[in-house]
C-alpha cells in the first residue's frame, strides 16, 4: 500500500506502534460512526459498535492483504460489526422483526458499499490503462468502457476484427501485468 503522511502504517501498528493505530482511528473514526449511526439508528450503539470495530480491525490486521483500500476494508468490518449488533438486538427484542425501513437502510448500505469497491476497481484500471501505449489504451476504453464489440472495436480502429482481437488480447496482457505490479505494491 502506497504510504502517504496521513494514512497510518499498518506494518508499523503490526509491529506494536500505538500512534499510527491512534493516527488509523483518527482518519477512520467519522466513516466509522456514519456507517454505525446509519445503521443502528441509536447514538449510544452507533459509538459501542464504532468501538467494537475498532478493536475488530487491530486485531485483524494481520489479514489486511491490501487488495482493497484501508477505508474500504475498515468499512466491511462495520457493517459486518453492525449486521452483528442488528441480529443481537433482534434476539433480545424476542425475535421481533427489524422495521422495514432499517432493513431497507441495510441493503442501501450494502448497494453503498459495493458500489464503492466497484468504483474503486474501476479507478485502479484506469490508472493502469494511463501507463499503457495509447494504442493500447484505446482498445481497452473502447472494448471494455465504451461497451463496443469487437466489429465496432475493429471499425473504430480501422483493422480486421482479428487483428483487434490480437490486439485486445495483447493488451489486456498487458494490463494484467501492470495490474498485478500495482497491487503488489499497494500489498507492500
């Protein structure tokens, strides 16, 4: 993972270093506690489980592989936290059901999340599509972001559909590489 002077070190909290831990909860604490009150719809439980997750996430840590953001993987150990939280509750009410518009919360913020790992994804494509050759990249942006086929791809270009097909896959080789260079570096 790319180390910038507001992200916390997470070898170095591994390593025991509580001020980057406290640096992690200070830059995560109000996404933490959004997510907690959105969900659970009580202050006091919103700030019990923003701290249950916070404990979740040291001792987790471990685990982190980097193949997603900090924030987002932080955020999965919260709404996972809450889900927890929300199934408690339900016990301990005698198994009354959840009112339809927390469960209609839960699943916007279950959309929510997905749609921030798939914007994620596609921005880290992107940024790797930017370091290909421009041949490349236009093959890639027509192909897979401009939703063309391989005819349209082939047209667009003015080649034979084999050769766009040569072409797309040398690229996308291409792509994997400079895909799986990036995320080894975010790992680290």
């Amino acid at each position: 993972m790319k180390q910038t002077a507001n992200q916390p070190d997470v070898a170095a909290i591994l390593n025991g270093d509580s001020r980057e831990f406290a640096k992690l909860v200070d830059n995560y604490k109000k996404l933490v506690f959004t997510i907690a009150i959105r969900m659970l719809k009580n202050r006091e439980e919103a700030e019990e489980v923003s701290q249950d997750a916070f404990i979740k996430v040291y001792k987790s840590l471990q685990h982190f592989k980097g193949d997603a953001k900090l924030s987002t993987w932080i955020y999965r150990i919260t709404y996972n936290t809450c889900l927890d939280r929300l199934k408690k509750n339900k016990k301990e009410l005698g198994n009354s059901p959840i009112d339809e518009e927390r469960s209609d919360k839960v699943a916007e913020l279950d959309n929510a999340f997905e749609a921030m790992v798939k914007k994620e994804k596609s921005e880290l494509i992107k940024s790797c599509i930017a370091k290909l050759s421009p041949t490349d990249a236009a093959l890639l942006t027509i192909f897979y972001f401009e939703e063309k086929n391989l005819n349209e791809l082939a047209e667009a270009l003015k080649l034979s559909v084999n050769t766009a097909k040569v072409k797309l896959h040398r690229a996308r080789t291409r792509l994997a590489g400079i895909l799986k260079q990036q995320l080894e570096l975010e790992t680290i």
